[in-house]
C-alpha cells in the first residue's frame, strides 16, 4: 500500500537547515544518499516516489542553489517527470518544463490530488518540518526516515516543529549508510 513519507536528513540537534535555510552543511557531511559500498538509497527510494511536495523555503533554497533559474533542466535530472507540489504563500520563481504545481491552504485536498498522481506509488514530503507537521496534523502522514548527521547546528529549521507522543511514533527501522543513521517511524493517526 502506498504511503506518504517525510524523508530528510538531520542534524543530531534536531534541524534540518541552518539558522540561514541553508543546506550546506549537508553536503560538507555528503548527503547520505551513498551507503559506504557506493549503494545509492535515495535513487532506490525515489524510484517508488509517484509525487512529491516541499515548502517555499525549501523550494527557494533548491532554485538557487542549483541555478535552476539558468539551468531548469537540472530539475528534470534529478526528478524526471515526477509531479511535485510547492506549498507557498508567496510569488515564487516558475521552473519551466517542470511539473511543479505552487499550491497553499489546507493540505487534505492537495494530498488527495498527489495520491491520485502519483498512481499506485508513495508520496514524498521533502520539507520542511512545517509542512511535514501539517500533513502529521492531518493523519495523511505514515512514514517518518531521518537520516541523522554526525553534525550540530545549534538552531536552524526544526526536523518537526510538532509534539508527536510516542503513543504515534512506532520505530521500524535503524541502519547505517557511512557516516548517517537511519531511522525509520510509523505515524499513527493523531487520537
């Protein structure tokens, strides 16, 4: 059964940016997405992606971090076709030839569209935590996988800016990729 799964990394403090939105210290650390036997987990999860949904300060982040503004192909690269949904309440820059949809409000309806897009296959909420958290608030989220970063930040963007009880966090996995842990949590709908 299809499932919608929020799937980021994290510092062992807690964020997922910097005090800044920034992502760099993440690729200081490499970005997890290589085991140490050169396995590549991501392309394995992104492979069962079928639509995926991300924030304005993420989506902002991702447009100037890699020039998508000169080089709106690169998105294509690293998502093909994949339908993908900005929640924003902002004019943001459009990425042309891409399948990004800039959507605000209530995320019920938003996440009925994705799961009909995504046909069959599971829906990914890269960030940030917020939006995550609204999807939590809702009970359309199953999964929770951090990849937890040998790194502090000291403040930054909260991986999830919610009080989740253990009541709703069910732990089903834990391994190693390099230097990353992996943990992977159901969510229970909330009561």
């Amino acid at each position: 059964m299809p499932k919608t799964q929020y799937y980021t990394a994290t510092s062992i403090d807690g964020y997922i940016a910097d005090e800044h939105n920034s992502l760099d210290w993440l690729f200081e650390t490499g970005d997890g997405r290589d085991d140490e036997n050169g396995a590549q987990p991501f392309a394995t999860f992104f492979a069962d992606v079928g639509a995926f949904a991300m924030g304005a300060t993420t989506y902002e982040w991702v447009f100037a971090h890699e020039k998508l503004g000169d080089q709106p192909q690169k998105w294509r690269d690293y998502y093909g076709d994949v339908s993908s949904w900005v929640f924003t309440h902002r004019q943001l820059p459009p990425l042309t030839g891409s399948t990004v949809h800039f959507v605000q409000g209530d995320v019920r309806p938003i996440h009925a569209a994705m799961t009909e897009a995504a046909a069959g296959r599971n829906i990914w909420i890269v960030g940030g935590g917020e939006l995550a958290g609204a999807f939590a608030d809702a009970g359309l989220l199953d999964e929770v996988i951090l990849g937890v970063a040998p790194v502090t930040l000291g403040a930054g963007a909260p991986v999830l800016p919610r009080r989740l009880t253990s009541s709703r966090l069910t732990l089903t996995a834990l391994e190693r990729r390099g230097p990353f842990a992996y943990l992977t949590y159901s969510v229970a709908p909330p009561h």
